[in-house]
C-alpha cells in the first residue's frame, strides 16, 4: 500500500513538474515579447541609442542624417546596419529597433508578424530613386536594353551565359550577373518589376547586400551585368557604365529628371523609412525622425537620390505628430 502511495505520490509531482515547466516556459516567452518594448518605453529620456538596419539603398541617407544629426547630439549613439529590407523588417517586426531603411513598402506577412509582436508603425517616404542597370566601362557593345532582354537574362529558368545570347550583335562574351540578395527590397523590386513575380529570379548570380561589392564586382570583371541603386553609381561613374532602359517607349537612362519626372519607368520607386510608433515617444526619435523629415530633401539629393516634393516631406511630418 505504501509502494503504491508512494507511485502515485512520484507521478503526481511528475504532472506538477511538467505543468510549472509549461507556466514557467509560457512566461518566459511572453516576458521575452515583451522586454524589448519595456526597453524603450522605460527609456524615454532625451539622450541613449536609437538603432536603424534595412536596406543598403536608403543607407547612404540615413547616415548622412544621422551624422549631421549627432553633430549636435553626441550624446546619442545611432548604429545603422545594411542587412537590407527583409532583413531589417525581420528585427523591425519584433520590435528590436526603432527605424527600419526599405527600398520597397511593408510585406503583408511582416506586417501580419508586427501585429503579432505589437509593433505599431508609421510609414514615411524620404526619397525616389531609379534602380539602375551597369556594366563594366570596357563593354563596349551595349548601351541599351529592353525590359523584355532584361527578363530573358534574369527570368527564373534563364540559361543565358553568353552576351551573345541575347542579341546576335552582342560579341562572344561570357556573361557573369552581379546583384542584391534575397533579403534586398531592390532585389524584390527588380524582380517583380522586370519578371513579374517578386523574388522569381535566377539564382547563378553573385548576390550582395553590399552595394560596393557589387561595385567591385562589375567594376573588375569585363562579361559583368548587375543593378542596384542609382545613387551608390553616382560615386562609381569612373569605374561602371550605366546602361538605359527601354520599357516600351525608347531608351531612358536614370537622371535625377527622369527618375522625378517618371520618364525612367519602370524602374523608378519611392525609398521608405518605417518607425515604430512606440518608440516615438522617446524624446530623442521624435527629434530624429523630425530632422530626417525636414533635411531628407537636401541629402538624398547630396548623396545621389531624388528629393520628394516641399509639400510632400510636410505631408509626411504631419503623420509623426
């Protein structure tokens, strides 16, 4: 009888065991949820860290911004990483960091999985830039390419390795493809704009979410074909050849007028920032986000990108207030 007390004693503390374990784990991950958001709503003072990561794109003006910014406030720390946008709106979406750079809008999924995670945001435009399409600078057979070249080069099931592949005039060249990775909003772009499917493209390429390796990589190899944002060509001009885009209407290279005017089509788009709208009530984001807003103009023209319109950045400050 007492053995028999004494099994049932040992499985009752065994159940016991495993429904603390259970408690235990469930408010474990719910604290771990919700820590970065107590994080930054304790932190509500003027001065600290406001974190940024996403898209190497907007990159070049947000650290134009942020260093200006910090010229006057160096008490605050401002980190900005180049994960590109889905890597961005990965720890974006878990409220991990404040400010998240994306060259293309919010995915439904990820802002399916900020709701999930409480994360409210605000989306703000900054800039236009037109994704641009380069060569090496000794390529001297192309100058123009159409939209429907582009997609028999970069479609999914493509098997095009030679220049001559894709136009009879095109020389005997072994062609070699440079471009973002799978977490780039400029790789989402291109891909649903040229193939019709974002994320549908062929995967024998040389993928970064470093521009300036892309850079490296068509600026030393003679067969190379790549694109990224026009603006990190700007300060490459000597080491790569722009190629113009035809879609449909004759040939148009990116200019700070085409891509404004719409004339560069279809490759022009809006570059985003995303803020969490909890984390606006830190003292020091609201006055960042306030300066980006009212400086985006003069920097993302500095730095090779588009200005929106006055009356646009005062539409966009209007929504952080």
């Amino acid at each position: 009888m007492k053995l028999k007390n004494i099994v049932l004693s040992v499985r009752n503390l065994g159940l016991i065991s495993v429904f603390i374990f259970a408690l235990l784990s469930f408010i474990s991950c719910d604290s771990e949820k919700s820590s970065t958001k107590e994080k930054y709503s304790k932190n509500t003072d003027a001065h600290g860290m406001i974190e940024i990561d996403g898209s190497s794109t907007v990159y070049p003006i947000t650290v134009a911004v942020a260093e200006e910014f910090r010229k006057s406030r160096n008490d605050v720390q401002i980190p900005v990483g180049i994960s590109g946008t889905g890597g961005g709106m990965k720890r974006f979406t878990k409220g991990e960091i404040s400010i998240v750079d994306a060259s293309r809008p919010i995915k439904e999924k990820e802002a399916a999985a900020a709701e999930e995670n409480d994360v409210e945001f605000i989306e703000l435009e900054v800039a236009y830039d037109g994704l641009s399409v380069m060569v090496n600078p000794s390529n001297d057979w192309v100058d123009c390419l159409t939209t429907e070249e582009l997609n028999k080069i970069w479609a999914p099931d493509s098997k095009i390795t030679n220049w001559s592949e894709i136009r009879d005039s095109f020389p005997d060249q072994a062609l070699r493809l440079y471009g973002p990775g799978t977490d780039s909003g400029t790789f989402d772009y291109f891909t649903d704009t040229i193939n019709g499917e974002e994320g549908a493209s062929r995967a024998d390429y040389t993928p970064s979410e470093d521009d300036n390796v892309l850079v490296q990589g068509i600026s030393g190899d003679k067969g190379a074909l790549g694109y990224f944002g026009y603006a990190y060509y700007i300060p490459n001009q000597d080491k790569l050849k722009l190629v113009s885009v035809d879609g449909g209407t004759g040939c148009v290279s990116p200019t700070s007028t085409t891509i404004n005017d719409g004339t560069y089509s279809p490759l022009s788009r809006p570059l985003l920032i995303y803020v969490n709208k909890a984390h606006l009530t830190r003292q020091i984001v609201k006055e960042f986000v306030t300066y980006y807003l009212t400086n985006a103009a003069k920097y993302s023209e500095e730095v090779g990108y588009v200005s929106l319109p006055d009356s646009s950045y005062d539409q966009e400050l209007k929504k952080i207030q």
